[in-house]
C-alpha cells in the first residue's frame, strides 16, 4: 500500500523559510514527485515537481526562484524547500507521487498546513 507522509508546515512570517518533507513508503522505482497547494476558495495549482531518476526539476512561475524541490532516493523522501516566503503562499501543502510517466499523479498525501502571516 503507498503512502506518501508531509511534515514541515506551519505558521512563519513574511520572509521567513520553511522546509516541507514528503516521505513514501509502499512503492519503489517511481517516476516523479510533486507538491500542490491549495489556499482557501481557490483551486488546487501545482507547486513543483521532480522525476527520481535523473532529478529534473519543473516549477510554476510564481514559485521559481524562490523554492526549491530536491530528492533523497535513499530515503525515498522528497523535500520543498520554501524561501522568502509571501503571505500569498499560505496553503495546504500536497505531495503527489507519479508512478510511470504514461500516468498522471496517483497517490496523494493527507496535506501540511503552511500559513504566512503579515
């Protein structure tokens, strides 16, 4: 059974950073991993994502520059790591797991809370 765990989140301040993990367990030589957001009354938008194998990288632009996705294939752990951080980022996190490229994302994780205050 997969499971995909999130930790990281919580309340920081304009500027601040964070840094949220995505453990997976239950399914090994995956594709791809991304993170989602989703804030109050919108819909859910992409974060960023990237692929186990050669670790290529995709972010939305209104994230570029400022967060960065890595990989532990070790520990089979994803990370996002949140730099000045605005209070427009506030959301719950997700983590998605792409099985095979031919796949859209599967398995999703329950969320971690990211919340910026001004």
């Amino acid at each position: 059974q997969v499971q995909l765990v999130e930790s990281g989140g919580e309340l920081v301040q304009v500027g601040g950073s964070l840094r949220l993990s995505c453990a997976a367990s239950g399914r090994t030589n995956n594709y791809a991993m991304g993170w989602f957001r989703q804030a109050p009354g919108k819909e859910r938008e992409f974060v960023a994502r990237i692929t186990w194998g050669s670790g290529s990288t995709n972010y939305a632009d209104s994230v570029k520059g400022r967060f960065t996705i890595s990989r532990d294939n070790a520990k089979n752990t994803v990370y996002l790591q949140m730099n000045s951080l605005k209070p427009e980022d506030t959301a719950v996190y997700y983590c998605a797991l792409q099985t095979t490229y031919a796949r859209s994302y599967e398995y999703w994780g329950q969320g971690t809370q990211v919340t910026v205050s001004s």
